[in-house]
C-alpha cells in the first residue's frame, strides 16, 4: 500500500500548529494576555506615598455614622419622638423590643450599629495602622494618621460596647490564609472591652492636634469620646477628669445662639467630632424626611420622619427655668405652647407654629393635611409635633432635598455642650453637686436664656435637673437611647408614648387631650433588653461567641 | 425533487415540434432569464421575462435542460408533450441540508452533535424588534423569556437546555462566526439560527461554550438576475396585561375597613365616600384609573426593509437595508432603528474567495427623564383617589411624587447607539495538497457599550447618551379656594444635563486551515483555528446642572465649578485560543468526530490563563445499513448519535486573583471639601478559574415516508463544576472583608428534547403541516455553599434540590376567632407566630418541627423555581390556494410564581382583587385580614402566596394571501404577500396580575406588550 504521503505532511501541519501553544511559550502565551486594571491599585502603590495612603484614610472618615442621612434616626428607638409612617424599624422591630438574635438590624438608624458593619469598618483601621506602621511614609504623618485612625477604631469599637458589651478585640488585620482558626476570637469582657478603648484613647490623644483640619480627629475630640465611655461605664472621677480636659484646652466654647449650631456647616467654637457636607455633592436629605410632613397647601415637602412625643414636650421648662410640674411655673394647660424656654421653640414644631414659609396645623377638625395621624394613614405626624432642631428652612422645599441631597449642615457625634454635661454629671456622682457642677450646668442653662439652677440641690435633685437638662439640649441628637441604657432607665420604655389631639373647645378656644398614637405602645424588657442580641448570624459564622443573657 | 405540474396534451407526431412551455419558482411565480437546452445540441433559449419559452424539437423526443444560477439544475423528458410548465427549485434547499456549526459547516446527515436551527425567514415578519424575543418555542432546548416590553429593552433573557449554574447562564452568541450582539440585527438579514447544545457542538468554543451558543449566520448574495424585495408591517401595540386597581371608592371603603381592623378612626368620611362615587368633585374627591390614563392604547410599531441580491457566477452581493420604529405607551418613549447590511463575495482566482461584510446599524431612543421601573413604581402607588391630573390638565402627586409628572415633566433621556460589524476574509485551495485550504478573517467591531453589562442583551444600548432632567413640577388644589396650584417638585431641584459617550472596539482574528479529502469509502475532516481576540472599551461623561435658558447643551449651563461634573475609565479584555476538529466517515454510515479548543483568558493569574476543552462524538446512520434501506423504503433517514466533552465558562469578575484597592469618588468630606477614598476590595483567590462542564448527549433523529414525520429526540445530562462561591470556610463576621470566589460548587442539570413534524399535501391547493418540540430539564445542587443553619434541616437544605427553590413557612390558612381566647391570645396549644400580635384572619403557619413557636426552623420547601422545568411550542400551519397561515404556541410547565401585592404596601394602591380579604364573614378570602399597613406577620415569605406559574401563550399568529401569479403578470412583479399578523395575542395562565414572564414581582416594569400587524411583502 502506498504511504499516505499527504496525510503524514497534514500531520504535520496540524503538529506544527499545535507546537507554537505548546509550553515551551505558555509564559510568552501567558504574559501576551496580562492586563493592568484601571479599576483598582494594588496594596503596596496605596501605601507607598502619603496622598494615597490619606485616600484610605479617606474611607474610613466616610465610614462614620451619617447621622443626617437616616429617615427613621435613632431617638425614635427612644420616647422622645416617633416615626410618622409605619413601615421602619424603630415602629415594627424597636419601640415593640421585637428584635431577636434573627432580626436584628440597624440599617436606618442616625447610629449604625450594625455588628458586621462595623467590623468591617474596624478592619479598615487595622488594614491602615498594619500597612502604615510598616510603610517607610514620613514619621510625621505617620504620628498623627495612626492616632487618627487608632481613635476611628476606638469610636467604632465603643458603638459596638455600648450596643452588645463586650466584644471580640483584635487589633491587626484577620488574616485566615495566615493565621487559620485563631481568626475566630471569642467575646472579650465588658470590662477588658472598656480597658481596650480607654487605653487605646489615652495613648493616643497627645498624638493628636489641638485644631485639625475641619472634619478630622482633634485631641479634643479624644478626650471627650474618653470621658463618655468612662461616664457610660460610671467610671464617674475619671470621667470628670476627662471632660475637664477639653473644658479647661480652651479651644471650645458654646455657640451664642442655640437653633443655629445645629445649622452650621463649619468648625465651629462648639463643634468637637462632627461629619461635614456639602450640599448636592456630598450632602444630606435631614429636613427633607424628617421634617414636618406638609407645608403650603397640602403638598408633601418632607415625610415627617422624627414626630416629638408629649412626654418630651412637657420636659422644656418654662421661661422662668421651672419645669411644668412646678405649681409655681406658670403652664397654662390651655395654652401649653407660650412661656416656654426657648430651646422649645427652637427645636419642636407645635400647632399652629411656622415653619418652611407655612403656618402648621396639627389640629383636628379643619382638614389639615398635617392634622394627627391617628389613623396611620399617611406620612403626617402621629403626635401634633415635628421636629424644627437640626431642619434648615431656608433651602429649597420639597423632595429635592431627598434627591439632591441639599443639606449641607454638620452631623455632631459630640459638641461642647454635651462636654459641660458630661462634666456636671460624672462630677456630681463622682463628689456631688459642687460649684463646678453648677458652673458647668448654668453655662448650658444661661445661653438659652434660663435662670441659673437653684442653689443647694441635693445630689439626687442635681441628678434629676441634669438628666432634664440633657435631654432637653440633646433631643434628637441620637444621645436618649444610651443615656436611658446607662441610666438603667429602661422600664420607661414601657410607658406608651403619647402625641396631642388638638381640638376646638366651641368657645374659641382649645382642649388639649393626649392620645397613644398608632405605634405607640412600646415594649422592653428589662431582664435582657439592655443589650441588643449578638446577631444570629455571627454566631453561626463564629461558635465562640456567645449570646447575650436573655436572647 | 422535481414535479411537473401540468398539460400532457399529445398532438401526435411532427416532424418538428414546437414546445411552449411557461418556467416558474418554487413559490410560483414567473422565472425569466432561465436557460432551457435540449440536451446533447446546441439547440437553446431563455426564458422571456414572463418565464415563458419557446423552442423547437427535431422530432418531438429528447430531454430538455433547465438551468438556472442559484437552482437546481432540472432535466425534462419530453416525450412528445408541446406545452409544458416546469416548476424549478433554489438550491438553498441544499442549503438547508448543510448545517452551520462552530467555524464551520457540515452535511446535516453526518452531524454528530445536538444542533438545531431556526430559518431567519421564520421570524422575519414577525413584529418583534428584538430578535431575542422571536426565538422562544421555535426550536427544542430554547427558553426565553421576556421581562418587558419597554422599546429598545425588549430583549429576552435567553437559557439553552435550562439552567446549569448558579452563575451567569447566558449562552455565547456568534455572529458570522465573532462574538456580537445579535439583538437588534435586521431579521430580514438573517440567513438562519443554530443552536449548539451538546459538548460535540460547544467544544469548538472553550470557554465561551458552557452554557451552549447561538451561531446566526447573515445573508449572502447568490448568483442570478439582481432581485429587488421590500416589507412592510404596521402593528398596533398593547399591554399583554395590565394589573386592575380599585377604583376611588373601593379604595376608601377598603382604607376605612382596615382602620377598623387596627382600632382607628375612619380616614374617609361618608360624604367622602359619596363623593367618590358621584364624581361631582373631581379635583377634591377625584377617581382616576391610573394605569389606564397613562397608557396609551394602540400605539404604532412600523418596519420597512429593502433588500437587493444578486450576481455573476463570480460576484455575488446582499445589500439590504430596514427602518424599524416602535412608540412607547406614552408619548414621550419611542424607538427607531436603522440598519444597513452589505455582504460582497467575489472568486478572485480559481482557488481563492474574498469576502466582505459591512453590518451596521444605529439605534435612536427617547424615554422620559425617569425610568419606567419607577414611573411604573409611582403609578403602581398612587391610589385611585389621588389627582393624578387635574381638571385643568395640571399634573398632581402623591407622597411628593407625580407619576403623571414622572411622564410629561422630567425631561427626557435620548440615547444613540452605533454599531457596525466588519470583516474582511480571504480564503484560498491549496494546491500543494488536495483538499486543504487556509482562511484568514479579520474583523472589527465598533459597539455601544453598556459598562454595568457587557453581555446584557436586555438592556438599553448607548453609544451617545444626552439627559436632559428638570424639576418635576406637581399642582396642589385647596378644595376652600378651588384653587390650583404650582405646590412642589420632584427630581433634580435644578435642570440637569449630562452627556455620555460611549464605546467599545473589538478586534478578532482569525486563521482557519481546513482540509476535506475522501479516500474510497473514508471521508475525513481536519480543521485547526487560530484566534486572537482583544477588545478596548471606555466611557465618558460630562454634566451640568442649573440651566437659567431653555437650551439644552453643556456649553449653556452654569459656569458655576460645583455645577459642573465629568468622569470617565476605559477597560480591556484579552483572549488567546486554538480550535480543531477531525471528522471520519466510513461508508457513510459511520460517524466519528473528535473536536475542541485551547482557550486562554486574561480573567486569571498567569499560569491559570488556560485551559483545555476536548470533546467526543460518534454517529450511527442506521438507515444506511443494508438490512434497513432494503427492507423499510419508508425509513428514509434514522440516525443514532452520542457525544461528550467538556467546555468552560467564565463567571465571576475579572482580577479576583489581585489584591487591590477600589477608587472611588465622593468620599467623606475634609476641610470642607470633598475626596476620594480608596477600599480594601475582597481577599484575592489566587486560584481563581473558570466553570467546568461536562455534557453527554445521546440522540436520535429520523426522517420516515418521505417527510410525513420528521423526529429528533435527545437525552442530555451536564455537570457543571468550579461554580463560583464565596469560600466554603466559614468566617467569623467579625472578619471584616469578604474573600474572593472560589471554585467550589457544582450542580447537574439533565432532560430530554423532542422534536415531531408533519407535513401533509392533501391536494395541490392544501397543504398541511404541524411541528412541535418540548424540552424537559431539571437541575439539582449537588454542592453549594451552605449554612449549617440550613444544610442541616432537611426541609430546608438547599443542597440537592433545584436551583431557586422557593422556601418558606408553611401556610395552614388563616386563624378563626376559635384560636383564640376572650382577652385575644391565642389558645394554648397554638403555635406562637413571632411577629407580633396575629389576630382572626391572620396567616397561619405550620409548625413544622412541633416546637410551639414559629421560626426559620419552621421553613420548608414551598414552591418550585421561576424558571419553567418544561418549555413547548407548538406550530400549525395550513395552505390553501393562495392563503397561507401559521401560528405559534408556545407554553411554559412546572413553575411557580410568587403572587404577592399587598393592599396599601409602602402606602401603594389597592388592587381589585385585594378587595378579598378576610372577614369574619369572608373565611375563605383571598387575603388576610385588611390593614393599613401590612402586617409583619403576613408579609412572611409563605405557601400562601404561591401559585401555578404555568402559562400558554398564542405567541405568533400569521395569516397570508399571495396574490396569484397572473395578476402578477399584468403587474410585472414577481409576488406579492400580504398578511395579518401578532404576537403574544392570547396568554392562558393562572396569574391575573401580571404577564406571566414578569420580571418584577411587584408589577413595577414595563409590561410586555401584544402587537397585531398589517404588512406586505413585495418582491419586484
């Protein structure tokens, strides 16, 4: 048989062809398809130089709770105010304390407090300190961009304490390639938890300056986040110790008027840690949500999102410094809205008051849009009252601002006043009512115009005025809820919350009767309701962690 | 095939004969120019341009020879006959038994692997303008499916032989033999479909093959006198269905029952509710059905497509071009595409053929300035007693929205989308050895590019975007001053306008060598491809926003540095491979195949760039055997084929296996200014590699009594690997970051295709013929990552059960008054359901393990998947004389559909049929007890809400009359076709709210739409 000769030079051919992909250039092959991605940069590029490496840092600011950006923010968890539409978190899941290991969530709150979240945030500050610790950046920046960030970690680290109590610590990047099960840390104690954040602060608050650049952590705002986790763990002489160093820096001092701190959008003389932003780029939709429902003729410019309760109504004082309870204060239950102190008109819209270049009508029986919403039937208030504190409305009306996030003022994870607060009630448990205890009160009390308090309170009345006092100058600032947890006031929340069904009396007049509104009814528990429950998936995700009591 | 058709008239003897004889096609018509010889002389005319001829026969005896470029040459006896008429047939029936396969094409006989094909003249009236959306129930293995109608998104989502990953399942789609979208090709260019499914016809693309490729072959020219043709259709456009909302009335009546139900004070008074219903207050107390006054009725959907081919023996050419417009159901969304194809083969020399291909088109599309997700959302929202308009005209809102405004008030969108496809190939003999030739093929592509997805073929194309946005201006009426007025707006609080651009360039390459040579009774096939291929993509856009003049353009807006806005990236994607195949054929009866691909991509770390995909195939042509084609002439084709093989698929996203840093704009505020900030993207993996499939496939295929039944019938089994997943190791939350995918999962899928046809010529005026497929595949997890929350309860493990299995509590009905005590607790004994306090009227949920309280452990399986198990179609068709007519069923099994709108969801309408719901007098409603919100406990994912997904669709319907060749005549055409036409025009399924191929739950999309057409097909 003849040979094939044409098969055998095919054979060939195809062997050929075969050759040039064999492995002999499977590297030439390999690096003839290699890429470099204009989406991302590699570790070593981040921290090689400075101005990349603050990008990181960046992020981490960015990772802060963007207080002016929830609808349902935090002090609705609380009895100072209710959410006026029915389907978020604070009305189905927190007011009815019906959160489980299994539902626990924390997506629309002023406060995040979600577990995972945060630890991821908490590895973004390790990933910066491991990486910049062993960068060859300048020692100078890396001084003060370590203390930065070693107090984010600490901040993030605190929210969680306050949240679950103790907590698993680590300081250095998880790495499971490297350190395989070790990554799984159990829960450390409450206490260590605190010694680690305190420890951390107190390290590295002189690394810090007095006056950063507007938006980054100051000295001052060290001290101050260590004096209220002490006062949270009434570690009350340390505390007072604390907050006397930012008193006594001298670098802060309280804004002259009250409604217009809350407006601001600089480094103001009041403002300690605080999140800044610039309307439409990088701005917030506050007034927008939670402002009062309905304005000039009916149309919807806000949802109306914070509605403050009666119970924190009735805590203002009367421009004379006497609380309502007080025979001798002067309330006039027919017309509760005049003589009050003027953080009341500052911070509550009420019926008949002005606001977003309309009159607000909460009453009943004239078919106004933002009369009571006792039927739940839209987003108008639940209580007769909307929030004025914190609300610019000097922008643009209307959903834009939900949309073009227009809102430019400063979210204040802590301002001076809260300082001179902190101060006068860690000194008072600490040694009583002294005169610092006082002067520290009265400087809060004396801005709004009120009296100063009356001499010779005893410790406890100290106490009570200074609780008052704070919840007054610190509504809707996302403060209620831990003060009530560490004040172990929870059995408060059991009280339903009430609003005000304004009506005519027939005579020109009006009767004001508190009614429970729709959602009002609030549970907690106090067996187990101190501590929210470690989040059922991060206990299968990680066996030794273990629940809190009750859950 | 040859029939004659007509006229024996014997006139006896003659010395010389005169034969007049009339030569038409296969559709009947006259066929001028053909060449008519008496065979063995050089005695010869042509036929005149009526196809009639004349010629003269010595004695009355010989055989006549028809010829005619592009038919099949035609011997006629002519045994003294003097008029004849002979019928002559285009060759592409010839074509029609070569199948086109990956790189190339082979005899239909002797194919070895799963491939089915759908003739693009099957689809090419029919009045989709996405192609995507003409393929479902045409061929077995296809499911599409539709999730809207939007002009311009209209695209199907597209699965072959189901689902076989929990990773992307789009198959690979090849245009004339590159990579290409193929949604918004002109239909009338298209030649035909194939469907490869099995390994044998996958393995030629590697990586690419997994999820099996649609090869979509475009018209060539063919030679003979140049033929000039032209079609039209105008359609009329309708929702398939529209979901029916309460009107103002039966909303406040339902708004006050469920403030009853929680204890409130009636919302609507009762001179509310007779005023809602008298209509005396329409801006007051105003009843609008909302859906209906959006949509418009009827709205046009027109085509027009020229196409002109022809050639010489040397030259041939197809050009065409088409117009397609499709309005919207509003006025402002409309679409027009052009499209223009130009396809030039030339035989340069004897051995070597060029070919150039031009395949351009541009798409112009204009849509209010919100999408219609949320104008649907908004309108889905805005209860019936809501000014949607005023008296006046004046768009109203709710909850600070206008979803009239959404429509007429927002500006608009208007995107540009141009695409062309070029290649230039070359192919030459080799003479030095007999039967083998090189190809080369060198093609580039200029395409919009969509950077959120590439590959997304239902998504809106742009190349050149302009948005103009403006305040969505709504009116307020204050019912003391009967006043209306301007109240607010929605949007941008400033006039926006941004201009994007768009593009990606992909560059092929391609070296074929081929060889072809049969020694005695062994047929043998080699086939080696090279390919290279590498595309460039970027993006830009720039905007600015606070326009004080009513001129649209970047130079007009504000100087302002904060109003002003740009930004813009550019990517790249690299890919290297070599494709072969050799086939043996011994006697034609045996069949062997054996074929492949080295595939290399940029995806993964050097050293992991490529891979190998082999693949197997033998076929048995059992009706060749002697003891069959001796015995059983009725058997006129039976073939048994089995294949197996591997091929690939790349999921995830490029880089995994990089550890990097994400970039990424407005970052937190600084010193009052805003920054960038950089991420810790996920851990890399750097292992990372593409999905493995391995298929089998077992067929057999027939053809008995000539085409009285056509078969093929395929069992197929895949099991897919390396699926992508987050690790299997479980980390702690407190780790932080995520770790990149690994290959880690793998699920098998297997089923069976059938495909029966029939044809039946019951005289020479009626013919009937009816074909139909069904494919049946059902998929199961075989390991995926799972929680032991959830892999350790058997009702609730996800392992081992089909791809999205529906879970959730087990619903027992609603609570009677009898569950519960005098003070409104449940009964001891009772479940306790954790979502607040339930009362009558409540859903109930079994209490699976019995614990006494209702948890996640109470889960089970509820329902099947959304995908369907089964997909059928079903097409009739009838001639008669000159009508013709065909339709398509085409149906859906085995899927379950979660039906869930509540009443007053996120303060939304009320649908009719919410109106059931339960009462103490109403046990055995539809829906739970009415709320004002709905209750958590109700909303739980439950069986409660499942329902039979099951649907059947009249999907085309075609009815033509061809006018008759005579009338023709007079006219000097060639044919004329005019018909009636739809698409989705009926649609039997259990769902009464929404299309059944929905794609939101929720109803917020744009839905599919049912066009009836009128339309002509005139070839001159």
């Amino acid at each position: 048989m003849k040979t094939p000769i044409k098969y055998i030079s095919t054979g060939w051919l195809l062997l050929a062809l075969a050759g040039i992909l064999s492995s002999s250039c499977k590297k030439s092959l390999d690096s003839s398809l290699d890429i470099t991605p204009h989406d991302r940069l590699s570790g070593p590029t981040v921290f090689a130089n400075t101005s990349t490496a603050d990008l990181d840092l960046n992020d981490i600011y960015n990772q802060l709770p963007d207080g002016n950006n929830y609808y349902d923010p935090f002090d609705n968890w609380t009895d100072n105010s209710i959410c006026g539409y029915a389907w978020p978190n604070s009305r189905n899941e927190a007011q009815q304390a019906n959160y489980t290991p299994a539902t626990i969530t924390f997506g629309n709150q002023a406060l995040n407090l979600d577990w995972a979240n945060n630890y991821g945030y908490i590895r973004k500050c390790n990933v910066f300190i491991a990486n910049v610790t062993a960068s060859a950046l300048p020692e100078s920046y890396k001084t003060t961009r370590l203390a930065e960030a070693r107090f984010l970690r600490a901040y993030f680290y605190h929210l969680l304490w306050m949240a679950y109590g103790g907590l698993p610590i680590t300081a250095s990047p998880l790495d499971f390639n490297k350190d395989g099960n070790s990554v799984f840390l159990p829960r450390s104690s409450s206490d260590d938890t605190y010694k680690f954040i305190t420890t951390e602060l107190q390290a590295i608050a002189s690394s810090l300056p007095v006056t950063p650049q507007p938006g980054r952590v100051s000295q001052g705002a060290a001290y101050t986040l260590l004096g209220w986790v002490q006062l949270y763990n009434q570690d009350f002489a340390a505390s007072a110790a604390s907050n006397l160093k930012v008193m006594n820096s001298n670098t802060y001092s309280l804004f002259a008027d009250y409604g217009s701190v809350f407006l601001d959008n600089t480094a103001n003389s009041e403002a300690i840690f605080y999140r800044q932003y610039i309307p439409r780029v990088k701005g917030n939709f506050y007034g927008s949500v939670n402002g009062p429902t309905f304005t000039k003729g009916g149309v919807e410019t806000s949802w109306g999102g914070v509605d403050p309760t009666q119970e924190l109504v009735d805590d203002y004082a009367m421009d004379n410094g006497l609380p309502i309870s007080n025979p001798a204060s002067g309330y006039d239950p027919k017309h509760p809205y005049t003589h009050r102190e003027q953080r009341f008109y500052e911070s509550i819209v009420y019926d008949g008051s002005f606001s977003y270049n309309d009159t607000i009508y909460t009453r009943q029986g004239i078919n106004s849009a933002n009369e009571i919403d006792l039927s739940d039937h839209n987003d108008a208030g639940q209580t007769a009252y909307y929030i004025r504190k914190n609300i610019n409305v000097g922008i643009q009306l209307g959903p834009d601002n939900w949309n073009g996030l227009s809102g430019g003022q400063n979210y204040y994870y802590f301002r001076y006043a809260e300082v001179l607060l902190n101060y006068a009630e860690a000194q008072n448990e600490a040694a009583g009512p002294d005169a610092t205890v006082y002067a520290a009160i009265n400087q809060v009390r004396s801005r709004v115009k009120l009296p100063n308090l009356t001499a010779g309170l005893s410790q406890t009345d100290m106490r009570t005025a200074i609780r008052r006092e704070r919840r007054v100058e610190l509504a809707f600032e996302d403060k209620r809820w831990f003060d009530l947890m560490r004040w172990k006031m929870g059995n408060n929340l059991n009280n339903p919350i009430h609003g005000v069904a304004i009506k005519s009396d027939g005579a020109g007049g009006f009767t004001y009767t508190p009614v429970v509104p729709p959602g009002g009814n609030h549970k907690f528990d106090v067996s187990k309701n101190y501590l929210f429950p470690i989040p059922q998936y991060a206990i299968d995700q990680n066996s030794k962690l273990k629940q809190n009591p009750g859950y | 095939m040859i029939f004659l058709l007509l006229n024996m008239i014997c006139f006896g003897a003659f010395a010389q004969t005169k034969l007049n004889g009339s030569i038409i096609d296969e559709k009947g018509q006259p066929m001028p120019g053909v060449s008519v010889t008496l065979k063995g002389t050089q005695n010869g005319v042509s036929s005149d341009v009526n196809g009639k001829f004349s010629i003269g026969i010595p004695d009355g005896k010989g055989t006549l020879v028809f010829r005619f470029i592009g038919y099949a040459e035609q011997e006629v006896a002519i045994n003294g006959q003097t008029q004849l008429q002979v019928q002559m047939k285009n060759t592409s029936k010839e074509l029609e038994d070569v199948v086109v396969v990956g790189y190339g094409v082979q005899k239909r006989s002797s194919v070895t692997a799963a491939v089915s094909t759908i003739k693009g003249s099957d689809i090419a009236t029919q009045p989709v303008a996405n192609i995507t959306s003409a393929l479902g129930g045409r061929a077995a293995g296809i499911l599409a499916t539709q999730g809207s109608g939007e002009p311009g998104r209209d695209g199907s989502n597209i699965q072959i032989r189901g689902i076989s990953t929990t990773g992307n399942t789009q198959p690979l789609v090849i245009v004339d033999g590159v990579p290409r979208n193929y949604a918004q090709l002109d239909p009338a260019s298209i030649e035909s479909f194939s469907i490869l499914k099995d390994a044998a016809a996958v393995a030629p693309y590697g990586l690419g093959g997994a999820n099996g490729v649609i090869l979509i072959t475009t018209k060539k020219g063919k030679s003979g006198k140049p033929t000039l043709s032209y079609s039209t259709y105008y359609g009329w456009q309708n929702p398939t269905v529209l979901t029916k909302f309460v009107n103002a009335y039966q909303y406040a009546t339902l708004f006050n029952a469920a403030d009853d139900n929680i204890g409130a004070p009636h919302a609507y008074s009762a001179n509310d509710l007779a005023l809602y219903q008298n209509h005396s207050d329409p801006n007051g107390h105003p009843d609008h059905d909302v859906l209906k006054e959006l949509i418009s009725k009827n709205t046009p959907m027109t085509s027009n497509n020229l196409q002109l081919s022809g050639g010489s023996e040397n030259v041939r050419y197809y050009t065409g071009i088409g117009y397609l417009t499709q309005d919207g159901f509003w006025g402002p969304t409309n679409y027009k595409r052009y499209n223009v194809t130009a396809n030039l083969e030339a035989d340069a020399t004897k051995t070597t053929k060029v070919n150039v291909s031009l395949n351009g088109r541009v798409e112009d599309s204009r849509n209010p300035g919100v999408s219609s997700g949320n104008i649907f959302y908004q309108a889905f929202r805005t209860p019936p007693n809501q000014p949607l308009t005023f008296t006046n005209g004046l768009p109203g809102s709710y909850i600070s929205r206008s979803a009239y405004g959404n429509i007429y008030g927002s500006g608009y969108a208007d995107s540009l989308g141009y695409t062309m496809l070029t290649q230039l190939s070359i192919e030459q003999q080799l003479p030095f050895i007999k039967g083998l030739s090189i190809k080369v093929a060198a093609s580039y592509d200029y395409n919009p590019f969509n950077p959120k997805a590439p590959n997304d073929q239902t998504s809106a194309i742009n190349s050149f975007g302009r948005s103009y946005l403006t305040p969505i201006v709504y009116y307020s009426y204050d019912p003391t001053t009967k006043a209306i007025t301007q109240a607010g707006s929605d949007g941008p609080g400033n006039p926006t306008y941004t201009e994007s651009f768009a593009q990606s360039q992909a560059f092929t390459y391609q070296g074929y060598l081929n060889y072809h040579r049969s020694f005695g009774k062994s047929d043998v096939t080699g086939l080696v491809v090279l390919e290279a291929r590498n595309t460039k993509s970027s993006l830009f856009t720039a905007g600015r926003i606070n326009y004080n003049v009513p001129i649209a353009e970047l130079n007009d807006g504000s100087s302002n540095s904060t109003d002003i806005n740009n930004s813009g990236y550019s990517l790249a994607t690299k890919q290297l491979s070599a494709v072969y195949r050799g086939t043996y054929a011994y006697d034609n009866k045996y069949l062997f195949e054996a074929s492949g691909r080295y595939d290399g991509n940029y995806y993964f770390a050097p050293g992991h760039r490529f891979g190998f995909f082999p693949s197997f195939a033998a076929g048995w042509r059992i009706s060749e055997e002697p003891f069959i084609k001796n015995n059983y002439t009725w058997i006129n084709n039976l073939k048994m084929r089995g294949s197996w093989g591997e091929s690939g698929a790349l999921a995830g996203a490029p880089f995994q296996y990089l550890s990097s840093f994400g970039l990424y704009g407005n970052s937190a505020v600084i010193n009052g200014q805003g920054t960038q900030g950089l991420t810790e993207n996920t851990q890399p993996n750097p292992n990372i590699t593409w999905e493995r499939a391995k298929k089998t496939d077992i067929g057999i295929e027939g053809t008995l009594w000539n085409g009285g039944l056509t078969f093929e019938a395929d069992y197929f089994h895949e099991l897919r690997s390396d699926m992508l997943f987050a690790p299997t190791v479980t980390l702690p939350a407190e780790y932080g970051i995520g770790l990149s995918q690994v290959n880690s999962g793998s699920m098998s899928n297997q089923g069976f295709e059938l495909t029966l046809g029939t044809t039946h010529r019951f005289s020479k005026d009626l013919t009937v013929g009816i074909s139909g497929n069904i494919t049946y595949a059902k998929n199961k997890l075989l390991q995926v990552f799972e929680t032991a929350a959830t892999y350790d309860n058997p009702n609730r493990r996800i392992t081992g059960r089909p791809l999205n299995t529906r879970f959730g509590f087990q619903s027992t009905g609603f609570f009677t008054p009898g569950d519960f005590d005098a003070s409104g607790n449940l009964k001891p004994g009772i479940a306790i359901q954790p979502w607040g306090q339930v009362h009558p009227g409540d859903i109930q949920y079994k209490d699976v393990n019995g614990d006494g309280k209702i948890d996640n452990n109470d889960i089970v399986p509820i329902g099947k998947p959304y995908d369907p198990q089964t997909v059928y179609g079903l097409s009739p068709s009838i001639t008669y004389k000159q009508f013709d007519f065909g339709i398509l069923f085409q149906g859906a099994m085995g899927r379950d559909f979660y039906d869930q709108v509540y009443p007053f969801d996120n303060s939304a309408s009320a649908t009719i049929d919410n109106m059931d719901y339960w009462t103490p007098t109403n046990l055995n409603a539809a829906n739970p007890r009415i709320t004002t919100v709905p209750a958590t406990n109700n909303i739980q994912t439950s069986s409660f809400w499942i329902r039979n997904g099951d649907y059947l669709r009249l999907k085309t319907f075609n009815l033509g009359y061809t006018i008759p060749t005579g009338v023709m005549q007079k006219l000097h055409m060639h044919s004329i076709r005019v018909y009636l036409s739809g698409q989705n025009l009926v649609t039997w399924s259990k769902i009464k709210n929404f299309d059944p191929e929905v794609s939101a739950q929720n109803g917020q999309y744009y839905p599919q739409v049912k066009v009836i057409t009128v339309g002509a097909n005139v070839t001159f």
